[in-house]
C-alpha cells in the first residue's frame, strides 16, 4: 500500500507540472486575455480524463475484460449519429447546432437513452447476458457507424466540412458554460461511484463470490453501466470522442499500480489520463504547432496497444 502511495505521488507530482507547463509555457499576447482560456482547456482535459478513467475500470469490473471499453457499446457511434442527424436535417445554421446548451443535452440524452433502452431491453427476467450485451452493442456500434457514413455520403459538401469538427475530440473550443455542466454532472456521478467503491471491490472477485458476499450482483451491474454511460456521454458531448483512451489510461494504471482496489486503480488512471491529454495537449500545440490533433495520435497509440493487449491476451491463453 505504502508503494502504491508513493506511485500516486509522483503521478499527481508529474500531472501538476504537465498543468504548470501548459498553463503557463510561452504565453503570448496579454496575460490576462490568454491565462483564463488555457484554464478552460485544462479544466475540460481534467474532467474528460476523469470521466473516462473512472467509466473505463468500473465498466472493466463487470465485464471482467481489460480489452473492453464502454466505446464498445455503440455509445461514441450514438453521438455521430445525433451530430450527423442535426447537420443532415436541420443544417449548420439551426438553433440545434447554434445554441450550445441545445446541442450539448441533445448529445448526452440521446447517448443516455440509449444505453437505458439496451440495458433495460437485455437485462431482465433476472438474467446477465453481459457477453450478449457486449455483442450487440458492438454490432449496433457497426451499423450506426455505417448509418452515419451514408448520411455523410448525402449531405451538402459545406455542412459535412463543419460537421467534421465535431466528430474529431478538440480541447480548442470548449465553452465554459459547457464545462461548468460537465463539472456538476461528474460530482453528482462520484458522489454515487464513491459509495459503491468498496462494492465494486467485492465484483471484481466474480458474480457467484460477490452475490455470496451478499451484493446484488444484477442491480449493481445495472447501475454501474448507467454510470459509465452518463461519464462516457458527458465526456464525448463536451470534447468529442477519443475512441481508445480509456483503453489505454485502465490498463497502464493496472500494470503501474498492481492492486485490486478501486479507490487506487481509478485515482491512477485518472492521474494518467490528466498526464496524457494536457502533457498530450502541449505537444500537440508547442512541438507539432497543431499539424495534427490530440485525438488523432491517441487513437493511433491505442491502437497498436489494442493490438498488443489483443496479442498478449492470446499468448496467455494458449
């Protein structure tokens, strides 16, 4: 315990100094103009690494994958869907593309109800198909994905250009209202996530040695998905989505810190998430001078780790 307290430290030491850097590196311009707004943009990477670090290990628990992400539930293709949906019908300069607080419950609601009528559509009768779940989530994933191509394919040149730039994750835009929403949301999420912690310790061990330990196993994993999806459409809706991050910061702070408490394993990847979306964010500004986007070299870094997990895990087996 005393060793993994110690890897926190210098995680939260590293993410402090990645913040420090990208707060106050090279400002130019007036301080006071360019300081508040690199807040901003910290602030939405802090709680989007958050939101995801913390849907991504608890999602993990109850699938007992650590290949699997909430992304696979067809909740990222959901939220093309809507934007796709509003561009295609309605256009650019419709009051659901204009009024930020319109767009931003349109993404989270429609993400949300989604994930309420899967679960609540496979989850009954006292069953857990989670495996079946995953699978049509995953074929659902597929056939959103294709849905939105073909509207992609129809819709006027100009308005797909704009659309694009809400399809691709971007720290650039984030409106302030919009985070302090986010901010509201992910508080009232931890206070219930923070209660269940030591419950989602005792699922880890499996659902016939959780529900002898007296958890009702079906109601809690019920309740945790919800809670990934709120976190995962809160996120996508305030940022875009970044397809394999959560991937990546769960299974880093499982190898970092090789414990089976939640308490630690989600404050060490929501560490590394903030270390990689602001250390990533730096870069991307400072070093590549915005050639390229954040969301872009995290999906090709998770990636080739996904391929690497996908290899190992087989090794394992055989």
């Amino acid at each position: 315990m005393r060793k993994n307290s110690t890897k926190l430290i210098f995680l939260a030491v590293l993410a402090f100094i990645c913040i420090l850097l990208y707060a106050f590196y090279d400002i130019k311009g007036g301080f006071d103009y360019a300081f508040p707004r690199r807040m901003i943009r910290v602030s939405a990477m802090v709680v989007t690494g958050i939101a995801i670090a913390y849907s991504t290990v608890v999602f993990q628990t109850i699938t007992h994958n650590r290949i699997l992400t909430p992304s696979v539930m067809g909740l990222d293709s959901m939220y093309e869907v809507v934007q796709t949906c509003i561009y295609f019908f309605a256009g650019s300069m419709s009051v659901w593309v204009l009024n930020k607080y319109l767009n931003f419950g349109a993404a989270i609601i429609a993400m949300v109800l989604f994930a309420l009528i899967l679960y609540r559509f496979l989850f009954r009768a006292d069953k857990h198909p989670i495996y079946l779940l995953l699978l049509i989530g995953m074929i659902l994933g597929a056939l959103l994905g294709n849905f939105v191509t073909f509207l992609q394919v129809l819709i006027d040149p100009v308005e797909y250009l704009s659309l694009q730039n809400r399809l691709f994750a971007t720290f650039s835009n984030v409106k302030a209202d919009l985070l302090y929403i986010s901010v509201g949301i992910l508080f009232i999420a931890f206070i219930y996530g923070y209660r269940i912690m030591g419950k989602l310790d005792v699922m880890s061990l499996g659902r016939e040695n959780a529900m002898n330990l007296g958890i009702n196993y079906d109601r809690m994993v019920m309740n945790v998905l919800i809670l990934s999806s709120v976190l995962i459409a809160t996120s996508t809706a305030l940022v875009g989505p970044i397809t394999f991050f959560g991937l990546i910061v769960a299974n880093l702070s499982y190898q970092y810190l090789v414990t089976y408490k939640h308490s630690v394993l989600i404050l060490g990847a929501s560490l590394i998430a903030i270390i990689a979306l602001v250390g990533g964010q730096f870069l991307v500004e400072h070093v590549f001078e915005l050639r390229t986007t954040l969301s872009v070299i995290i999906n090709f870094i998770g990636g080739i780790y996904f391929i690497y997990l996908l290899l190992k895990e087989s090794r394992a087996a055989g």
